[in-house]
C-alpha cells in the first residue's frame, strides 16, 4: 500500500502542471517559522512561500483568526460595492507611503501589468516605452514578462513593444535610452530573484531625477522588498524618493493572495471606471488577512526588527570566515550569499534542506534568506548554523 506522501505526489504528477519543477515534498503544517512535511520531518523556513508569508510566519493565530470571522461574514462581494477590510488595508498602505489610491489584484505580475496600463494611459500622448533593468523579475503574465530578461522569456516571444531592458545601477545608460516614446522605469528598489542586489543612493535619487525632467513614471516593484522587510516599511524609503507608484503582493496578503497597485494621487485618476479591474481584487476574506499582518508591523516593530535581526544575520554570516562565501550583500531580512563559482548554489539549497532547512537560491550563484520578520531569534541562529555548517562543508578545495 502507498504512503500517504506517495499517494499525494503520484496524484500530484499525474494532476499538477509540471511547471515548477517541483521537488518530492508534500508540506502538510506550517507554523510560525516552521513547516513540516507529510512523513512528519521539521523544517525551518527562511523563505516563507517565496515570501507570502513574510510578515508573521505561518499560521499566524491573529490572521487565521481574522480570516475565520471574515469567512463567517462575507467572501467576496464584487467589485462595485466595497467593504471595510479592503479600505482598511488601502489605508494602511497609504498611510505608510505616500498620498494616492490603491487597486487591488492577487499576484505581483497582475499588480505590474497595471502599473504598465497606467503608464501608457497616463502619458496620453502614445508615449508606450517601458524602461526596465538586467536582473530584474517583474512576472510572468505577457506584460510583466516583457520587462524580466530574456532568459524568462524564451519560447514566449514576441513580447510587448518598446520595452528596453538597461544594466542596474547606470544612470548614463538610463539617460541615453530615454526618448520622446518612453513612458515609464520600473524597478526593485532592491532586486530580489536577480541576486539580492542593493543600488546606490545616486542611482535611485538619479531615476527619480530623470523621471520628473522627460514626465516619466517612475515604478518601483516592491512585490519582494515590502512590507518591512528591508527595514522600512518599502524599501524605496532607503534612498530619500519616493515613486508614482508601487506595486505590491507575496507578504502584503498575510499568506493569502492579494496584490495592490498603489497610485500617487497625480495619476490616481488616470484609470477610470472601465479601464481597468479585477473581479475578486480587494475580497474581504483577503484583506482581512492582510490588515491583521499589517497591523503586526507597528506593534511589533517590524521595521526595526528586521534592520536588527539582519545585522545580527549578516554578523554571524561574515564571522563564520567561509570560503564558500565570496560577498554578503542585502538590507534588513533580506539577505543575498554569493557563493563563489566552484560552490553551486542549488548544491548548498538541496544540502540545507535534507537538513530541514528553507532557504532558495538566486541568479548568479547567490543563496537568498528572507525569513518570517517575526522569527524568533534562537530560530534564525539555529538555522544560520545549519547554513554555515552546510557552507564549511561545501567549501572550494585547493588544487
Ligand atoms: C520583484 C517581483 N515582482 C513581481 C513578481 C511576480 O509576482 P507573482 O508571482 O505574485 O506574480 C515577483 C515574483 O517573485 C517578484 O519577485
């Protein structure tokens, strides 16, 4: 007779679209920065659903609960009405940016795909170019694959027009490649599938400049690097400007789908009604969760936790004197490892799981932790343990 684990992943190979290259691992409960499997083996996990869970962890009592009486109370309702929950998160996320008006969606590429619509509706005049960075990831959909890298995009071409992709970090490159077409930059703040890479101040502060001088948006994709995670609650608030637009997704949903464009209020009436929507963006049940992770990042100050727990992360890091490492980069709780050439990143992310331990790596050989901002911190020691131990043993040998 099959384990339950057997029958799972056979109904899974025969079900599941093969998309993801999926391992042999059926979870079954998570909690807090804990997940465990079908055959009842322990994980830790820094990466927390690729981030969905980011904010509180796991099975967070506040936000099953919050979602246990929303469910009680209402589902979905559409949207020409509204509901409390969905103008409470608007307002949250407003509040802790900058004045202007949210539209709700369920993943980062469809909360991208607006900002893309936006911005050509916006310019108003057929400018359409969208300026996009090397190593960067806005999506999947057709739109936000146009802006990700070729190596995304193969066997899906032709994509969008006028989309013209720029090395991160150059503003001379940027300033040359704006023309009377372009419409908009899109950019991470920090990017997170590219390798944890952190930009100048100068170069922020640069497109910021360059956007207001041609009447460009300027987009800043924080699908990774917000809420709270890099130590302010969006990562843009490190470099001193502020975007026309933001979009959102993985932790903001609490660990349920929700993704939300928000909208400076100099554009926040460029998508009128009609142009654009989402049948269940914004549901209450959604949002429910959301506001209930939301709020746990003032009072348990999520901000300065991450920024703590992230030094603390790359002290035990940099002491550990591993020559797999080559250089630790990131801010807050997000943390990218650049091993060096001779130590395969997807060797040391197998190695730490059969060890019970979630981390993911990155393009170019980097391995990425991006924890719960709630994981205690005895968990996050233990696991960084597990890590160095994983490195040490990995560890390029001399010729
Ligand atoms: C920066 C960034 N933008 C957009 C996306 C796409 O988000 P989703 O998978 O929710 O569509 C991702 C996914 O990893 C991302 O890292």
């Amino acid at each position: 007779m099959k384990s339950i684990s057997e029958e799972i992943l056979s109904r899974s190979n025969t079900y599941l679209l093969n998309n993801y290259g999926r391992l042999d691992i059926c979870m079954v409960r998570g909690e807090g920065s804990y997940l465990w499997d079908s055959e009842g083996k322990q994980y830790i996990d820094l990466f927390v659903g690729f981030g969905a869970g980011g904010i509180a962890g796991h099975c967070a009592k506040e936000i099953v609960s919050a979602v246990q009486k929303q469910a009680e109370e209402l589902l979905s309702h559409g949207n020409l009405f509204t509901s409390m929950p969905q103008v409470e998160v608007a307002a949250e996320l407003v509040r802790n940016s900058f004045p202007g008006k949210v539209f709700f969606c369920h993943s980062g590429a469809e909360a991208n795909e607006a900002a893309l619509k936006l911005a050509r509706k916006a310019a108003g005049d057929g400018r359409y170019k969208i300026i996009s960075f090397e190593n960067s990831f806005h999506g999947r959909t057709m739109g936000s694959l146009s802006l990700t890298p070729a190596s995304f995009q193969l066997g899906f071409e032709p994509m969008l027009d006028g989309n013209v992709m720029l090395p991160y970090g150059d503003l001379e490159a940027l300033e040359a490649a704006i023309d009377s077409e372009t419409a908009a930059i899109i950019l991470e703040p920090i990017q997170g599938e590219g390798g944890i890479n952190v930009p100048s101040i100068g170069f922020m502060q640069g497109v910021r400049r360059l956007c207001d001088q041609h009447r460009l948006l300027m987009i800043c994709d924080e699908v990774w690097t917000a809420p709270a995670r890099t130590g302010r609650y969006f990562a843009y608030q490190h470099f001193n400007v502020t975007p026309d637009v933001l979009t959102l997704a993985k932790a903001v949903g609490g660990g349920l789908p929700l993704a939300a464009c928000l909208i400076s209020d100099t554009y926040a009436d460029v998508l009128d009604p009609g142009s654009h929507g989402c049948t269940l963006g914004g549901n209450p049940l959604c949002c429910a969760a959301a506001l209930a992770a939301l709020r746990r990042i003032e009072d348990n100050k999520l901000c300065e936790l991450a920024e703590e727990k992230g030094q603390r992360a790359l002290e035990i890091l940099r002491q550990s004197g591993s020559s797999s490492i080559a250089e630790i980069r990131g801010k807050g709780l997000m943390i990218g490892i650049k091993l060096h050439d001779a130590v395969p990143a997807s060797e040391v992310v197998d190695a730490c799981r059969e060890k019970g331990l979630i981390i993911c790596s990155a393009k170019n050989n980097v391995v990425r932790i991006a924890p719960a901002l709630r994981i205690r911190e005895d968990i996050l020691e233990s696991a960084l343990c597990t890590l160095i131990e994983v490195l040490k043993s990995h560890e390029p040998q001399p010729a």
